[in-house]
C-alpha cells in the first residue's frame, strides 16, 4: 500500500545517505528490523555509535493517497493504521481514501465506519447522475416528447451537486449520504 524510505538521521547530518525501501503494512517485529538495521548500518558507515533517529526521505503510495505522510511521521502509528486496510476491497479504500481527503472522516477508524455511506460513481458526470436519477425515478417514456426531450439533465446535476451530497474527484463522482 505504502513504499516509505527511511533514512539514518545521525549519518544523513554526517554526510552519508543510509536507507532502505519497504512497503508498509508489515508486522511490528519486521518494522523494528528493518528500523534497527538502518541504524546499525548508519553507525558502521559514519564510524560511530548510538545511532537511535531515523526520518522518511521519500515515499510512495502504490493505490490511494489515505494520508498525509511527513518527514517524521510515526510508521507505527502508520503501519497499524494500513494493517485495519489489508482486507478492505478497491471500492471501500477509495471510498476511505475519499472521506480523509474531503474531511468528512477524523481519522481511518471513522473513515473504515463511513465507508458503506459513500456511492461511487466511475467515470460519470454530474449530468449522467441526474439522468439516471430521472430513469429511475420517472417513467420518461411515458411523458410526452415535447417534455422528455427538454429535461436539463445537466441543471438538474448542478442543482444535486449543490445540495453537497456529491464530490467530483478525479472522473469520477462520490455521493456520501452520511
């Protein structure tokens, strides 16, 4: 879900670049590793000891942006948030990842209990909503030519989108209901 590159403080201050790549979530045991290797690593490459601060020089999210990430970001704070992910489908980190972006959520917890109230819909306008809801809602084709073909379709999307029920991010429209 998440490549960070966590880099030797003490080392980086003393001109050396020691790091690594991994991909979070992983288990604590495997998080503190791979923390106390960087730092042992930093201490054979500077010639000194007591190596204890690391920071995130670079990251990169693999599917949706789910948070803000720092230079001194808390990865186990950050790890045990993206292990509550690890069974979640597409559609409910899109829509998590939608509830943080948009603040509708304070943090995952309250964005994983929001997430049945967000419709996603994929590469659709506001326009292509309000026709659907008019489908759905009246019967078109027994309305007369002269007033199915004079709908506004796309006013009937603003108006919708006005009610602030509807997000457009990306191409794609999030209804919350929440």
């Amino acid at each position: 879900m998440l490549e960070v590159f966590i880099t030797d403080l003490q080392a980086y201050n003393e001109g050396n670049l020691v790091g690594r790549w991994f991909t979070l979530p992983v288990s604590e045991e495997k998080l503190s590793q791979v923390i106390s290797d960087v730092l042992r690593e930093g201490e054979e490459a500077c010639d000194t000891e007591d190596h204890e601060e690391y920071f995130i020089t670079d990251f990169e999210w693999q599917d949706h942006v789910l948070f803000e990430v720092g230079e001194y970001s808390n990865l186990s704070q950050m790890n045990e948030q993206l292990q509550q992910l690890e069974d979640k489908t597409d559609h409910e980190l899109k829509a998590i990842a939608f509830l943080l972006s948009e603040s509708l959520a304070t943090d995952i917890d309250d964005a994983i209990a929001k997430a049945d109230d967000v419709r996603i819909y994929e590469n659709q306008s506001m326009e292509d909503i309000a026709y659907d809801l008019i489908q759905d809602c009246y019967n078109i084709h027994e309305l007369s030519p002269i007033i199915a073909n004079h709908i506004d379709y796309q006013g009937i999307g603003r108006d919708l989108e006005m009610d602030g029920n509807y997000f457009e991010v990306g191409n794609d429209i999030y209804e919350y209901a929440g």
